[in-house]
C-alpha cells in the first residue's frame, strides 16, 4: 500500500508546518532536548501531493495572519473603505502580467519551462483585472484614473514592492507564493460579502466587477486549485520556497490590513478627497458613524 505523503516547511524561526496527505495540518515547535530525535529538524526531501501541499500553503496564510484578531479579519464594509480597497485592487493588479512574464522569462533562460509555461499561462489569466478596479471606481462617479495615479494606500504598498521584488530575483519561485496568497484570501470571500458592498453602492451602480471575479464566485477558485496542483508537482526545494514566500506575504498583507483598520472612515475619505481635491460623491452613503473604527477589506 502506498504511504500517505507528510510534507513541512520551517518557515520562521521555530515554527515548521507539518501537513498529512490527509488533511490534517500541525504547526511543529522543535522540543529542544538533546534526547529528542526531531524527523522535522532537516528539510524536507520528497515529492509532494496536492492534498498535503494546500495544507503547508494555506498554514502558512494562517500562520501569517495569525496577529489578527477575527473581528479584525473580517470587517464590515464602508463604502471610503471599499473605494480604498479598489484602488488598492488596482495597485496589485496593474502589474501582475508584466511582472508574472519577468518571472517566467528567468525561468525559460533556467531551462524550467514547464514554470515558465504556468506563470505565463497566468499572466494572461489577470490581464485586465485592473481595468475591473478602475471600472468599479468610475462606477461610484469617482475620477478614478486621477485617485489611482496619486494614491497607493499606505498598507498596500510593501505588498506591491514584494512582488515587484520576487518577480526579478534570480531564481524567483517565491512569486508564486505570494500569487497564491493573494487569490486564496480573495477566494474566500462569499456571496454575502459581495451583497453587503452591493447593499452599499448608489442604486443601480454597479461597483463589485474586480471583487466578483476575485471571490469565490469568480475565476479565483480555479487559480487557486490549478496553483495548489502545480506547487504540488515542484520538487521539495521549490515548494519550501513557495510555502516559505507564502508566510512572507501574508505577514506583509496582514501588517497592512492592520494598518488601514486603524483609520476611522473619517481619515480615509479625508485621504481619498484630499488626492482627488474634491468632494467624494458618495463618501456619506455608509451607514455606519463617522468615528467608529473600521477598514478597507483588501479586495484583491
Ligand atoms: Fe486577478
Ligand atoms: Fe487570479
């Protein structure tokens, strides 16, 4: 009988994260006594299997966000708030396809083509989801190329460096493990969130494009499980690079939610008014008080 394939990475100082074919998923601090004999302690070897893959990729999400309270993970939406969170859909799209091909460009002149073919295969896969943001903006009577050429939200930012950064490495694996962090985090939004930002739009406006096509509704689903298979068929050097970049990127995310739910919606149409030097048409929509602390969702 075939053994059921255990996978782990150690992706920050003592913490490895342990994962059974089977589901089952551990995070492993080392014991430290010189008795114990820990089968963790050196880098996995093995081939990997999509059942323990998912569990080493989606722990390292929860690994990441684990300084975040739930309350916090899970905000109600304010419509400053998602007008932020499209812009910031924006900055984490527009250069994804170019960046992706960068990637895949490295590992052709690596003789990887079957990495290359996957990254290309995705960059046309979310070419043109930046236009959805900016679609959605425009929508809520926003100007919305001026607000995205002078604003990159705060929280947004180092996201938008890291894979600016991962793309160009020499060997720039670790891409792929901030893609999938991003579209696991937006596949997991449900119908009912995308009504209750519905709920907050003018009648008749559409604005949900970009959070659609990113929800569980949308093509986000399948990325994240063709992602899932490809990590998966990696040898196990490449998928504790991906598992490790994984971790990195949802403690860089979960930072900058942080950041942008410690602005009242106050301060955040103060933010988006001041860069459009006007106004914000429906900045006043949201239905709940000014002073009450709450955030822009990353929609991407
Ligand atoms: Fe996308
Ligand atoms: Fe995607």
């Amino acid at each position: 009988m075939a053994r059921s394939v255990t996978e782990w990475v150690n992706v920050t100082g003592g913490i490895s994260i342990i994962a059974r074919e089977s589901g089952e998923v551990w995070f492993h601090t080392p014991s430290g006594t010189k008795n114990d004999v820990d089968p963790f302690a050196t880098p996995m070897t093995g081939a990997g299997a999509a059942g323990s893959t998912v569990g080493l990729l989606d722990g390292a999400i929860n690994l990441g966000f684990s300084g975040i309270e739930n309350r916090l993970a899970r905000p109600e939406p304010t419509l400053a708030g998602y007008i932020v969170a499209l812009v910031g859909a924006y900055h984490t799209s527009v250069h994804t396809p170019r960046n992706l091909r960068q990637a895949a460009k490295r590992f052709n002149e690596l003789g990887r083509p079957e990495v290359a073919a996957y990254l290309e295969e995705r960059a046309r896969e979310e070419t043109g989801h930046d236009r959805l943001a900016l679609k959605d903006l425009r929508a809520l009577g926003v100007p919305a190329d001026r607000l995205v050429a002078n604003f990159i939200p705060e929280g947004i930012k180092p996201l938008c460096k890291r894979f600016d950064d991962l793309c160009v490495q020499d060997y720039p694996m670790g891409c792929i493990g901030y893609s999938y962090c991003l579209e696991r985090i937006a596949a997991l939004k449900q119908e009912a969130d995308i009504e209750k930002v519905q709920a907050l739009c003018p009648d008749g406006v559409d604005a949900t494009r970009f959070l659609r096509s990113h929800s569980s509704l949308g093509s986000e689903v399948t990325h994240v499980e063709e992602t899932i298979e490809f990590v998966a068929s990696l040898s196990a050097n490449d998928r504790i690079q991906v598992v490790q970049e994984t971790y990195e990127s949802a403690l860089i995310m979960a930072d900058g939610y942080n950041h942008e739910l410690l602005k009242s919606e106050e301060k955040v149409l103060g933010e988006i008014q001041q860069v459009i030097g006007e106004p914000l048409l429906y900045g006043h929509g949201s239905r709940h008080s000014p002073g009450e602390k709450r955030a822009a969702r990353p929609a991407a």
